[in-house]
C-alpha cells in the first residue's frame, strides 16, 4: 500500500509540477491573476464569501462519505490551476507574526493566504498583521488541524509552505484511498482518522459525535483495519501485551524494581499463580513468559473504559488517565491502541440499542465495580482509516501530516518539524 500511494502522489504531484515549469515564463502573471480574479469558478467564490469571516471549517458531514469524494475531486480542480498557475509563495519562517505586527512579511503571507482562499482579495495588500490576516490565518490553522491562535510558529510554517504541487499530490493520493473507503457505511459506524488523530460517530450520514484521539507511535503504528465493536468494558484490567513488556517494562523493571508494584500492576503465571517479581531475573528475556495484569482504578492504563473489537492486532480503544495528552499538536504517543477523549460519550452512543445501558447505569457501574463486560446488542462497525486529505464542502480543504510517511512526499512528514 505505502508504495502504491506513494507512486500515485509523485505521479500526480510531477505533471503538475511539469505544468508549472511549462509555464515558467508567465507564472508571476499568473500567479497575480489568480488573486486578483474577481471569479475563479464557485469553489473560490465559495472560499472567498467565507475568508472575510474566517469560514466554516468544521462540518457534520463525515470523512467517510460519498459527497468528501465530490468535495475532493473539485478541490483538486482547483489546487491544479493553482500550481499550474505558479502556486504560492515561500513565506519566510524567522519571525513570530501575529495581531499587530507590521513587517514586509506580511504581504507574503497575506499573498499566500490569499492563494490558498483563507483570505479575501478585497483585504488588500499591506504590511500590516490586522484583524482580516488574523482570521485568516486562524482559519488556515484549523483547516490543518492546528490551535488557532494565529501566530506563525513552527508548525504553522512548515503548513504555509509545503507547496501547492505537492498539496494538489495529497489530495489525488487520499481521493484514491477515501474512493475505497467511503462508500456503502451503513446508517452507524465509527471512524478513527489516524494521520489526523480524531475520532466520527457517523449515523444517518452526519457526524454525531468527533472526539479528539491518540494513536500509535512512528514506531509503534496504530493499524488500518475494518471491523465491529462487540463489546464494551467498564473499569477494565489492562493486560499488557508482550510488545509492551519486552519494550517498556522490562526496561523499567531494571531502573526501577518497584515499578510493578507501585503501578498495580501484578505478573501471572501460566497457571494462573501471582509471582513475587523480586524472584524474576529482570536483566533477560523471562518476564515475557509471564501475564502482566493492571488492576482497575484511576492509575489504570485505560482508565474507566475499553472498547473492543476482533481485529488481528490486537488493539483496542479506549480511555486514559493522561488527560493532558489531547491538548498536543501531536498526538502520537499510544503503542497503536486509540485513546479517545471524552470516551463515555462515544460509549453512550455505541450502547445506545443495547437494553439497560444508558448513561446513568453506564457512571454508576464506574463508581461501583470492576470488569463489567457488556456485550453490544448490535455491533457497531468500526473503521481505522488514513486520510490525511479531504474536504467536507463549506470550501475547506484539510491537510494534515503524514506521519506514517504513507504519502510519499518529505515535506509531509511531521519529523521535519520537529
């Protein structure tokens, strides 16, 4: 697959770039011609009646639907005549602009904003960082899954100044993968978006809920899969995966020989025995003979909630005593299982046909028990997707990083920032 997609985004991404230096002569021009147009075709006059405000960026239609797929296919009519048009300019990345600046940079920035259709033409052309650049470039933020606090740092230039090119190869790239992917759903499913690190519970082709999500690491990838949640457990013991011993606790042990212990975390014999973890040689390979049990409570690993499905990775979702953990930019810290912020909500909605299991019970048994196994009276499809393109109408076109580097360009991939 990652050459597959890989090879579909150079291929792209060269003709429009071949189309680019063909026209190398005229480019300035048209580059000019591009922002000052007064009509560029309903897609841009769409981007433009919603740039003075800042627009809509965030949508009830789902990733996984076939109107994204039309929503893709116009954007890429556009971000072709863009690049073909000279695409937009490099911004210079060693100052902090935000409200009140004014500094030269600005008209680039403006120029870039305006290009890409976060900013309005009649905002004109100024060195001024005024109220119209700063929803603009709140706006362009959003649209790449970034805080908006419309300050230019890091994160935000390496955005501004990925190239329309290669813009324009991400969105043929993930038009492939959402054209396998989002049509024939049925009326409820779950999706995790993972290159964007967000969760959709989809009913009757609108999101109902999205919750903000963490996934595996660069090294630890959280898998694409299709599959059914069958069950749902409340204050679960976390059994560790032996990945998850060998790379993690093992190593632990060694620095820290009461790290079980002060984790409530017990080791389990084949037959079924507890082990004293003082009578294990912590400098080999043993513990990985043993089950590593955690018990229920706050310090748990997946805190009040697991949320299962059959899939051969074993991964699962679920909630997490590190709540501070979503309020990263990036959000890739997990061992491939998705964390999923305000987790009860989505297990609400999962549970929602199954009789006797509303939100009430669901918090008391919280309160009260432990591994309470509740079987899904209708298993909710669940889809663990890679799209880090798209668009759900209202003019904006998403972008987020590569992270897995699945889309075959250099300048996509978050290691960069960093």
């Amino acid at each position: 697959m990652k050459n597959t997609t890989r090879r579909m985004f150079l291929t792209g991404a060269s003709a429009a770039a071949a189309a680019a230096v063909t026209g190398s002569a005229e480019a300035q021009g048209l580059l000019d011609s591009v922002i000052r147009s007064p009509r560029r075709g309903a897609w841009d006059d769409q981007f433009d009646a919603q740039a003075s405000n800042g627009g809509k960026v965030v949508s009830s239609q789902p990733v996984l639907s076939p109107a994204t797929v039309s929503n893709v296919e116009r954007a890429i009519v556009d971000y072709s005549r863009i690049a073909m048009s000279g695409g937009w300019p490099r911004v210079p990345d060693t100052k902090k602009l935000e409200i009140g600046v004014v500094d030269p940079d600005v008209e680039i920035l403006r120029r870039r904003l305006m290009i890409s259709g976060d900013l309005a033409q009649q905002a004109g052309m100024s060195p001024a960082f005024d109220s119209y650049v700063d929803t603009a470039l709140k706006r362009f933020q959003r649209r790449h899954g970034m805080p908006d606090d419309g300050i230019t740092g890091k994160y935000t230039y390496s955005a501004l100044n990925v190239s329309a090119q290669v813009r324009l190869g991400q969105l043929q790239t993930n038009l492939q993968r959402l054209r396998e992917k989002a049509f024939d759903r049925g009326n409820r499913f779950v999706m995790v978006n993972i290159p964007a690190a967000e969760i959709e519970a989809v009913e009757g082709g609108r999101v109902a809920l999205r919750h903000t999500g963490i996934v595996g690491k660069i090294d630890r990838q959280t898998p694409i899969l299709d599959s059914n949640i069958h069950e749902i457990i409340l204050n679960p013991y976390w059994n560790a995966p032996v990945s998850i011993v060998r790379k993690d606790i093992i190593p632990l042990m060694r620095k820290n020989p009461n790290y079980l212990a002060d984790n409530n975390i017990r080791m389990i014999a084949p037959d079924g025995q507890e082990i004293d973890p003082l009578t294990v040689d912590w400098s080999t390979d043993e513990a990985t003979k043993y089950r590593f049990r955690q018990d229920p409570g706050k310090i748990n690993a997946m805190a009040s909630v697991k949320i299962n499905f059959h899939n051969q990775h074993a991964v699962y979702m679920h909630d997490t005593p590190q709540q501070s953990l979503f309020r990263d930019q990036e959000r890739f810290h997990s061992s491939g299982c998705v964390r999923v912020q305000n987790v009860r909500d989505l297990v609400t909605w999962i549970l929602r046909e199954t009789p006797g299991w509303d939100r009430r019970r669901i918090e008391q048994t919280i309160q009260n028990d432990s591994d309470v196994r509740i079987a899904v009276t209708n298993p909710v499809p669940v889809h663990f997707t890679y799209i880090s393109a798209w668009s759900t109408g209202d003019g904006a076109v998403h972008f987020r990083d590569d992270i897995y580097g699945m889309d075959g360009a250099a300048e996509l991939q978050m290691s960069n920032v960093l």
